[in-house]
C-alpha cells in the first residue's frame, strides 16, 4: 500500500508540475520580446565554446601568448601585440616561447618547429622537430630533428641572422644556460660518445666513448654548470655480465671520473645502479657529491600463490608484498668523485630520506615504524645523517606527516609544523626553536570541522640572504627570522578578512622534488613578490617588496587569475572572468595607466541569454552563518517559477565568480550553464559539519538553505532538485532519507553505507579505509567500534526506507576512491523496497569519468532525469 501512494502522489506532482510549466509559458510569452535579441541556447552551440589559458610575456612586455581550449579538441595557440591589434594564431600548437621580443616558437602537431617574426610575420618551419629549447640571452634556438634516414641532427640556429651550426648523429642532448653549453650523445655503428659544445665559441669537448654495447643516459648538470653527471648503461646483457656505472665529468679541471660498482667491494652484488623519479641522479650545488639509485633485481610476485594476511603486520599484504620489507624499493647511495669513495644513505631499516639544503645531510625516515595505525600515513621518526661520518641522530619524533615538514634550500635548517607552531632545527647547533609561540595567532585552521589536528595553511618560501621563513596564517603572511629574533606580519588581511597568498611567476618556482620531500621556492632581500588576494566577493593581486610593502595593484568583485608581471619593466597581464562574463585578458603597461582588453574569449557569448550569480547569505538551525551561490536562470523573468537544482559538496561559495562554459564533456555530469539556460535556477550552498554528525548536520545547512533562497526567490518549491558527486554524493543520498523536499535527485560515486565503507581496501594506496572516517572527511572521529550507532545513524543505506524522492545513482566500476558496490548496494536496498531508481554503471572508469563518450551519456542522462521529473517532460526511453 505504501508503494502505491508513493506512485500516486508522484502522479499528482506531475499534474502540478505540467499546470505550473503552463503558466509559466503564458507568463513568459507576455515578456518575451525583452530578450528577442538574444537567442536560447542548446545543446547544438556548446561547440564554440572554448577555455582561455594565459601563457608568458614577451621580455619587455610587447607580446603575450595564450592559448584556446576546445571539447573537440581543435585547440589554438595565439600571440597578441599588447600595444597594437596584431594577432598571430597557430592551431593545434603547443610548447610555445618568446626569443627575445621579436621571435615566437612553437612546436605544431605534427612535429613542426615554428618559428616566427613577430615583426615581419614572415614564419620559418623545420619538420621532424623531437626537441628544442630557447639559448637564454640570445636569439639562438636549439633544436634535434629527424633525418629522412631516421637518424637525428642537432642544430643551433641564430634566428635573427640565419645562421647555423649542425651536429650529426645525435642520439640525445641537454642544455644549461649557465654554463651556456650542450652536452650530447653521438652514435656510430661501433662506438657511444658523449660531448660537450660550448655554445659561446663553438668548441667541442669529448667527455666520454664507450663501445657499441653501451649507451649513456640520464644526463645532469650541476646547478651551477660547471659539471656533469650521466649513466653509462649496458644495451643487451643477457648474462648479466656488464654492469650499468656512473659517469662524473668536471669541465673546469676537464677530468672524467667513473664509478664502477664491480670495482667496489662494498656495493651489493645483487644490486645495479639506476636513475629515476625519486632516486633521481643528481649532483650537489659544491660539485663533490653525486647522488644516485640502487635497485635490486627480484622475482615476480607468483599471483597463484597463497596471500598470508596477518593482523600484525606492518603494512597490509598487497603494499607488504610489493615492498618485501623494503627489499623491492630503491635506495640512494652517495658517491665521492675525487676519493672515489661510496656509501649508501637509504636502506631497508630507512628506506626514505631527503638531502638538507647544502646536501651534507640527509633526513632519513622510516614509514613503516608506527604501522599498523588507523590514520592514512603514520607519524614518523627523522634521523638526520652526516653523510661524511656516517653519524645519525634522531631529530624529529612522531612527527606528524600531515604537517608539512619541509627542508630549506640553504644553509642548515629544517622546519616543520608541530603542536600548532612553526618550529626550525639548527643542524649545526643540534637546536630546535619554536617560531610562532609568541605571535598570538593561529597558523593551522583552528575552526576546521574536521576530526584530525588540522595542517598549516602553509611554508610558502624562504627569503635567502636574510636567513627568514615565510608562512601562512589564515589571512597573512609573515616573515620570521630562523633565529626567532623577530617576526614580521607582512601584510594587514586580518582587518578586513582578505587573505593574501603568494603567486609564484614561473614553474621553475613552485616545489622542487628532493627525493621523498622537497624545497621551498627561493627569494632575494630585493625581489618583488606577487601576491593574490581573496575576499568573500573580492578578488585580486598586489605587490610586495621589502621597501615599499604591499602596493595595491587590482581588487575587484570579479575572478581574476593568472597574472603575468613583465620581467623589465612594471607592465602586467591577468585574466578576469564573471558567472555572466566569459574570461577575458587585460594588460596594464604600468601600475597607474588604464587597464587594456588584450583578448575576449566567447565572443558568442553575448548573442545568447545566459544567467547570473549571486552571493547567498543564511543561517542553519545552530545559528552559524554561511554563504551560498545562487544562479539565475536565463532570460530571468520575476513573474515565472522556475525549478531549481542544488547542487553539494561541502563549501562552494568560491564559486560566485566563476564563468562556466556550457559543454556536454562534463567528468561528474553536471553542469552549472547547462541548467540555466535549459530555465533553472542552480544553487551551491556551504555546509558545515558536526563531528559524529556528518549526514544529520549536510541536512541542516542544506535544507536551512534552500529554504531561505525558496522564499526569497521566484522558485517552484515542488520542483528542486538535488545533485553531488563523492562527498557530494553521499550528501545527496543521505539528505533524500531524511525529508522530501526534493522532488528528484543524482549521486554519483556516493558513499552509502559506513559500515562497509570502514571495512575496505582503498586500491590506489593498499590502506584500510579507516582513515577516511576516523580522522578525515567522513568526520567521525571515532572507531566503528567506538561509536557503531554513528556509523548507522550517518548512513543513507540503513534508512533507505524512508525514501520518496525518485534516485538517479551512477559510479565507474574501477573507482579507486569509492567502491563502486556502495551504489550497487543503494540500488539494491531501494530496489527491494520498491522505490524509484536508476543506476548508471560505467565500464573502466574512475572515481570522474574521463572518456567523452561517458561524459556525453552522463551528462544527457541527468538532464533528462531532471527535466522529466522537474519540468514534466517526456519520459526518456532509457527509464
């Protein structure tokens, strides 16, 4: 009897929704022609929708590369003249630079280098281009080719005069700007040479020439350019007989040095030297040190075997036998070219490490020492070891993962985060110093609603010759001397709740991987940071420099992103952007001159109607006052009820500005554009939580919220819609068990039953999924079976009777963050129960859909379901 009137109230909100879609028409059609300009969008015009992504500044500022993104792929590389209206376009191309102010180069699709004179326009093309680079300080650019024999050709061709130099046979290269010089491997049908050529006056230098059998890779330079380091490897060994050996090349004192781990007794015979992304060949910044990777051969793991899953075990058995207690992991070893001498840093009782800023030291950790643990990384012990001595010391205990840890990238200092201060170690004194004990402000979310101790809001840089650290608090950024003599708020964000983060200006300065951790980016006493700047309906950037302090430079109620600042002279490019504005690049030539439109992007844009956004303040049943983003439909008539689609995940209101193009290549298959344009509203509101309480407290904050935009607002409340993907999703299936206000709703990749949910292997890392609820985002805090009433009580799965509202579920069945048999398991109980639902289930997807064609289906499928039950459409086939 209870399914029955649930199907024939469904029947009656039908009635009612078919009855309001009418009127609606009557009243739109009295106020059509306010619009009849514009046209309505469709489906059939998201094609000529592309996204804008600024590149670089020419060196003085004259030109600025950008590029356009396409679903279909047709995607353009673009440069503009800043100070007159030409435009240069290359499609399909990428990997494009300025040589000096004058030339552009970019690599087509083909494999075409494309260089042109902004100038002339006149525009050379070398064919079968593998590589190139830019000589920094000239107009000479680097290039390997192929040949039409499939051999490669090196040329270093002056673009200005046309002039070149070619080198044959070149298997390989790579080029450093301060040493100005290239360094390359020749190849004959019976020998390998690597050379050095000095760009500067042409001159060749042979390093080093080994037989055909071998070949040498991996080759780095010093970070000064005054040598080389390299790997000279066996091609075909089947007998094992040959070894692969390090090659040291000094060009100042022109002397090759050669580790050979056959002529070293000490270096383990079951091992071979090697190279890769965490055992990354590399040499210090003093040049007497090379680093380099140890791996030992193993057997395959035999997959008939019995698995032994033992409680006690460190890690669980698929992470345990990858790693065969370390054994299958790669370690660093140390060598000393000059002595000749080798010692290896990492090994199976401390399998990880990172070098200190001088590379003398190295910080040494196992992962393993405080497994098993609930939490998703354990805490760990850092040793510090002398790698001259061989002397180690315990410097870090516990230490929280989480926190932040990082190695400074001079002198002898690590910092790290721990009890909610900033702390440094003095490896020469043996010294640890609290930073911000005094400074009386939080510099970890103290509101966080999370069960964990919160994370820093960061360890942004180091300020060099002044020997301070950089950090974060909520709003601002301070600069604390690594002696803890003073400390300086670098800027005033507290006053006016702006928060003020640094923008580094290159990708040479973000994080540098150092082994298993990595380096702070570097600054000068002089240098000029740009900073970005983010209020709740404010947005833009500044400078800052040690002189003058903060220097206002843009601050507006729109999304500004990307900022390019000239690198001689005080000229500067940014992108801006609004929910009814498509992002467009300005350019100013100074601080005080008038902003420029450089380039629109969507032009058609503004032939259509669209929507736009306003910023939702409300407050839930606990009195916390939060925000939300409201979308308008387009062609916004206040006489008309429009329905309304909300949609979840935690806090969104960042999103009041953001410009969403419309598209049917949607990963989660929602699309903010799409809704408004087809007559909706579209509502993101914040959600704060409660620990113990995540579902009860998502169902506060949204109902609390969609209530106070219903009455505000020209809104069917017989016609919302509720819609999440993740975290997003369990919201949605957990809020439809506890009211009725939606009159239909969409959860992808939902989390449905905590229970089973605790009790999982997460594929990608090999971990429990204790974690998840324990200390992170499922916010219990406590163990399931701690507190087993929470786990039932926050889960959709065991209150799925009490759902009306018709479900449209979907997940990919590889889904690597969320089993995919917690949908199938919602699916099932409503089934069982006779409620209304469909479920999608995508072959070889992830946790987002990332192959087109599923993102189309998707897409479509959630916008029929909602236009069926929400506007009374015609009921897709598929239901």
């Amino acid at each position: 009897m209870k399914n029955k009137k649930n199907r024939t109230s469904l029947v009656s909100k039908r009635i009612l929704v078919y009855l309001s879609i009418m009127a609606s028409l009557l009243i739109s059609l009295n106020g059509f022609s306010q619009n009849k300009d514009k046209k309505e969008l469709t489906a059939n015009d998201y094609h000529l929708w592309s996204s804008l992504r600024a590149g670089q500044l020419s060196e003085s500022g004259k030109w600025m590369s950008f590029a356009l993104y396409y679903d279909s792929g047709n995607d353009t590389l673009f440069v503009k003249s800043t100070i007159a209206t030409t435009l240069y376009n290359f499609p399909g191309a990428s990997k494009g630079a300025f040589i000096g102010d004058k030339w552009f180069s970019a690599m087509s699709r083909k494999g075409e280098l494309l260089i042109t004179d902004l100038s002339t326009t006149k525009q050379q093309t070398v064919e079968q281009v593998v590589s190139y680079d830019l000589r920094v300080g000239t107009t000479d650019i680097i290039f390997m080719k192929k040949k039409s024999d499939e051999k490669k050709q090196l040329e270093i061709k002056n673009v200005e005069s046309g002039n070149s130099l070619v080198l044959n046979n070149v298997e390989n290269y790579w080029y450093n700007s301060k040493a100005d010089a290239v360094a390359y491997t020749t190849k004959s049908e019976k020998s390998t040479t690597l050379s050095l050529l000095n760009l500067s006056d042409k001159t060749t230098t042979l390093i080093a020439s080994t037989t055909e059998g071998f070949d040498y890779s991996d080759t780095v330079w010093q970070h000064s350019g005054n040598s080389i380091a390299f790997l000279q490897q066996p091609l075909d060994d089947e007998k094992k007989t040959a070894r692969t050996s390090v090659g040291y090349y000094s060009i100042d004192g022109h002397k090759l040095y050669t580790f050979n781990p056959a002529q070293h007794d000490d270096f383990p015979t079951d091992m071979e030297v090697i190279s890769s992304s965490f055992e990354k060949l590399s040499i210090s910044d003093d040049g007497s040190r090379i680093f380099f990777g140890m791996e030992k051969t193993t057997a395959p793991i035999d997959p008939l075997q019995t698995q032994i899953w033992n409680a006690d075990d460190k890690f669980l058995y698929p992470v345990k036998v990858n790693n065969d207690n370390w054994n299958k992991i790669a370690k660093v070893a140390v060598w000393w070219p000059q002595q000749n001498r080798f010692s290896p840093i990492t090994d199976n009782e401390f399998p990880k490490m990172m070098l200190s800023g001088d590379q003398k030291y190295a910080f040494i950790y196992n992962p393993a020492t405080y497994e098993p643990q609930e939490n998703r990384d354990a805490p760990l012990d850092i040793y510090i070891l002398n790698l001259e001595t061989g002397e180690r010391k315990l410097v870090l205990q516990n230490q929280s993962t989480g926190g932040g840890t990082s190695i400074s990238i001079f002198e002898k200092h690590i910092a790290y985060f721990k009890n909610k201060d900033w702390w440094i170690y003095d490896i020469t004194r043996g010294l640890h110093r609290n930073l911000t004990k005094e400074l009386g402000v939080f510099f970890s979310d103290n509101e966080s609603d999370w069960p964990e101790e919160a994370s820093p809001f960061g360890n942004p840089a180091w300020i060099q010759a002044d020997n301070t650290l950089l950090v974060y608090d909520k709003y601002d950024i301070w600069s604390i001397a690594l002696d803890g003599s003073s400390a300086r708020r670098l800027t005033k964000g507290r006053e006016n709740k702006t928060t003020y983060r640094i923008a580094p200006q290159s990708p040479q300065l973000y994080d540098k991987m150092n082994y298993d951790g990595g380096y702070k980016i570097m600054y000068q006493p002089s240098e000029r940071l740009v900073l970005k700047t983010e209020a709740l309906e404010h947005k833009g950037y500044c400078f800052w420099d040690k002189k003058n302090g903060v220097q206002p430079l843009l601050d507006k109620k729109m999304h500004t992103s990307r900022l390019l600042a000239g690198q001689n002279n005080d000229c500067y490019v940014y992108q801006e952007e609004n929910y009814n504005f498509p992002p467009r690049l300005l350019f100013k030539q100074n601080s005080n001159s008038k902003e420029k439109v450089l380039f629109q992007s969507n032009p058609q844009h503004f032939k259509y109607n669209w929507g736009r956004s306003k910023l939702i303040s409300y407050t839930n049943s606990k009195g916390t006052i939060l925000n939300g983003v409201l979308f308008y439909p387009a062609n916004y008539n206040s006489q008309i009820k429009y329905p309304m689609i909300v949609h979840l995940y935690e806090k969104q209101s960042k999103e009041l500005y953001k410009y969403v193009n419309p598209s049917q290549n949607n990963p989660t298959g929602f699309n903010i554009s799409n809704f408004t344009s087809n007559g909706y509203f579209v509502f993101l509101p914040d959600i704060v939580y409660e620990i113990e309480n995540p579902g009860p407290s998502a169902v506060d904050c949204v109902v609390s919220a969609t209530k106070k935009v219903i009455d505000s607002e020209s809104i069917d409340r017989s016609r919302i819609g509720l819609t999440g993907h993740s975290y997003g999703g369990y919201e949605t299936d957990y809020i439809i068990t506890q009211t009725d206000m939606f009159a239909a709703a969409v959860a992808g990749a939902a989390i449905t039953d905590f229970v089973n949910g605790y009790l999982w292997v997460v594929p990608g890392y090999g971990i429990p999924n204790f974690y998840h609820y324990e200390f992170g985002q499922l916010r219990i805090g406590k163990s399931l079976y701690e507190d087993y009433p929470a786990y039932l009580r926050n889960s959709p799965l065991y209150h799925a009777d009490k759902v009306n509202t018709p479900l449209l579920s979907w997940a990919g069945d590889q889904d690597g963050q969320v089993d995919h048999n917690q949908t199938i398991e919602f699916y099932l109980a409503l089934r069982r129960l006779g409620k209304i639902n469909t479920m999608l289930l995508y072959p070889r997807a992830n946790h987002v859909l990332m192959e087109k064609k599923h993102q189309e289906d998707l897409t479509q499928r959630i916008e029929q379901w909602f236009d069926y039950y929400l506007k009374g459409n015609k009921k897709p086939e598929w239901l």
